[in-house]
C-alpha cells in the first residue's frame, strides 16, 4: 500500500521528537511511507490531489484535514479508493474528537486500525468541502480577526481574542436562508457535519449523524448572542434555533468559516449540500 504521511511544521502543536515517535509506529504496520513537509499554505490540498497513493495520513490540524479533503475529493481518478487518517498535531483537532482518534499523536498513531473504515459525511460550499462545519456571521468574523502570530503562542486563547473583539465590535448584518420551503433572515449561523465545536464543545444533544445540522439566531441582539455563546462554552450546546437538512442556500452573504479557518466565497449566493466522502476514514481501537 502506497502510503504519504504530509506533516505540517507550523500546525499548532507540531514537535518533531512526537513525530518522530509517530513514525517509528507507522512503520511497524506499513511498507512504502513518503513523508511530505509541507512548505505553505494549500501545498497539502496539491499533493493529495497530484499525487499517487492509497493511504494519506496528515500530521496537522483541522486546517491542514480541509485542504487534504478538498485535494482528493477534486482529484480526477475519483473513482480510486482512499484510505484517510490524522495525526493530531494541530491546536483545536476538532476533527480527531469528532472520530475518536486519540489526541495524543503517538496514541493516534499506536491506535490506528487499517482493517477498519467507513466513509464521513462532507459540507460543500462554493467548491469547497468542509469535513466539521461551515459558520456565518459571528463564528466568521471571530476566525477572521484571529491573530496568527498569537496563535503560534498562545494557542485556543487567540480564539477567545478574537472572539471577543468580534463579539463588541462588530455590527452584524443579517442574511438570508432557505431551508426545506421556509425563508430564514438570520444574523448568526452555523452549518454542521460535527457535532464537536471548537475543541471539545458540544452543538446539540440531539444532532444528528449524516446531515446538515443548521443552528442559527434569528435576532440582532447582543445579549442572545451572548446567552447563546456562554451556552456553548457551558458544555450545554446551541441555545438558538436548529433544524436539519441535506440541502439549503444561502444570500446575501460571501464571507465565512469553513472548519476553522476564514473563507471568502466567490459569490454572495450559494447552495450548501451534504455529500458523502469518496475517501474511507480509516478507524482507531
Ligand atoms: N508550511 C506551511 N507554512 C505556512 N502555512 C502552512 C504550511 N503548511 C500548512 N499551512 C497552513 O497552516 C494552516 C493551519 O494548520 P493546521 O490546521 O495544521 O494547524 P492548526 O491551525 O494549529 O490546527 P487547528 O486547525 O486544529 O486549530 C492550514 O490551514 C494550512 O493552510
């Protein structure tokens, strides 16, 4: 099996001793290992998507997962059966809590079960995929005013910066949805194919597998965003409005977060659907 593990050097908790030991594993359960550093940013969503394997295993972040994901669902042998797996080295690793991979990168590693796999369900969104969720309104400008800098430092904490510097100071527009026959104007709103939110949160008790969860804010006030942001944090979920779907547009509105990272979407129009991944998310024990 043709195996590439892409290592990201500037994911949040990279170290290389830890991806040393990771490797040594690795090893021991595979023949035929490439290991790829990744040298910028989107150099991962090329190599998943040019290159030649059957196994492609990150060394990263739910950023570095994104790029990977969109590399092979746009890949052109589309019909080629991938396997996928992550070793956590990034700040949040949404996506390993998501799937339970362990969260320490030698456990993932130790933990991996190349006999067991299933596909995962996907966002998509003006040509992107997204593998955790999709956020409009707060949940975009908070990523979008991250400090990068400071996140190399201080890790979870730049959200909780940037959070709150987008919670006072920006003034949010509303935009609009249509879901299942009904249209939303909504200032807030988040897209889920995860039900893990930024680290260990919980969205709902009640999500729901293998669709779109949607959760949104119907108002302008501050102090709903608030009550619903406190929810969040509290471990008691979205407090705001939620139903599902596997279809929905959205207008009005082209800036958002696509799994943790800011994206300017092309048009300020757009179908959000769910699909199912042409690439098998390998198990862990
Ligand atoms: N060599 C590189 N130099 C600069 N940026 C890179 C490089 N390789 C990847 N990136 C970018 O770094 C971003 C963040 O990486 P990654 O997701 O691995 O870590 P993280 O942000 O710390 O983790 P998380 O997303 O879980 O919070 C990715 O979106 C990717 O585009």
């Amino acid at each position: 099996m043709k195996t590439i593990v892409i290592a990201n050097p500037v994911s949040g908790s990279f170290n290389k001793e830890k991806f040393e030991k990771c490797l040594k594993i690795l090893n021991k359960k595979l023949t035929n290992i490439n290991v790829i550093f990744t040298e910028y940013a989107s150099h991962a969503e090329k190599i998943s998507n040019e290159e030649d394997y059957d196994l492609i295993i990150t060394a990263g972040g739910d950023g570095l997962i994104n790029e990977v994901i969109n590399g092979i669902e746009s890949r052109v042998d589309k019909n080629k059966p991938i396997l996928f797996y992550n070793l956590p080295f990034g700040t949040s690793n949404v996506f390993c809590r998501e799937y339970n991979i362990p969260v320490k990168p030698e456990f993932a590693a130790e933990r991996m079960r190349i006999t067991e796999f299933d596909s995962i369900p996907l966002g998509f969104i003006g040509g992107r995929y997204f593998a955790l969720m999709l956020g409009l309104g707060f949940d975009a400008t908070a990523v979008k005013l991250v400090d990068l800098d400071f996140k190399k430092k201080y890790g979870k904490l730049a959200y909780i910066k940037s959070g709150l510097h987008s919670f006072l100071f920006t003034k949010f527009t509303p935009f609009n949805v249509y879901v299942k026959g009904k249209k939303i104007n909504t200032y807030h709103m988040i897209v889920a194919v995860s039900n893990r939110y930024a680290g260990n949160f919980i969205l709902s008790k009640a999500f729901k597998k293998n669709r779109l969860n949607i959760f949104y804010l119907d108002s302008e006030s501050k102090l709903k965003l608030l009550n619903n942001i406190t929810s969040v944090s509290l471990f008691r979920g979205f407090k705001g409005k939620k139903t599902t779907c596997d279809i929905l547009k959205v207008s009005d509105i082209d800036e958002c977060q696509l799994d943790g990272d800011f994206f300017k979407l092309n048009s300020k129009n757009n179908f959000v659907r769910l699909k199912k991944s042409s690439f098998y998310l390998i198990k862990s024990l």
